[in-house]
C-alpha cells in the first residue's frame, strides 16, 4: 500500500521535509499538467505516515482511507512517477506555494 496526495493538495511542501524516504516530489510549478500538486512514488513509500500530520491542507491519506471523490488521485500520483516528470532536481523551496 501506499498514502496518496489528493487534489487538497496547496503545495506547502513540508511533507517533504519528514518523508524518511524522500518519495514525495513536487509537481514542477510552471508545468501545466503537473503543478498543481506534490505526488507520492507509490513504489518507494514505506507507509509510515510521517506526511499526515504536517499537511496544512490534511491533503494526504493511506490509499485504503482515501474518500471518494479524491480516488482519481491514486493513479495520478502513480502516473507521475510513470508518465509525468517524476524525481527531478528541485529547490523546494522555490517549489512551495508563496503565501
Ligand atoms: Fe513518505 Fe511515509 Fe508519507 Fe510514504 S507515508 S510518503 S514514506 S512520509
């Protein structure tokens, strides 16, 4: 299993910061298809739970929790990871919604 970033997502960005993994990557922002959210690597997240309780947003939930109308989001952050940019070298704090 895996947790799952859903649309709720605001790019805050500090669930990077506890992953013990490093499996959370920030959908570049200037990119159209992807910027909206950060996506969890489905194959590499240990299931620990660490990004819950950070997420400002409460944006992340283990994929067997998810609610439903945020199921899309199960193949979306596994699509980036196979379809979309996935790992790339970020700054994340150029990455982090300005507030
Ligand atoms: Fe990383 Fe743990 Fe969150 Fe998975 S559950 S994305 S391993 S912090």
């Amino acid at each position: 299993m895996t947790h799952v970033i859903t649309a709720l997502c605001t790019h805050e960005g500090d669930c990077v910061e506890v992953c013990p993994v490093d499996c959370i990557v920030p959908g570049p922002k200037e990119n159209a298809n992807w910027g909206d959210l950060f996506f969890i690597d489905p194959d590499t997240c240990i299931d620990c739970g660490a990004c819950v309780p950070v997420c400002p947003p409460e944006a992340i939930f283990p994929e067997e929790d998810i609610p439903g109308e945020y199921e899309d989001d199960i193949a979306r952050n596994a699509n980036y990871f196979i379809e979309g940019p996935g790992y790339w070298d970020y700054d994340l704090d150029e990455e982090r919604r300005q507030t």
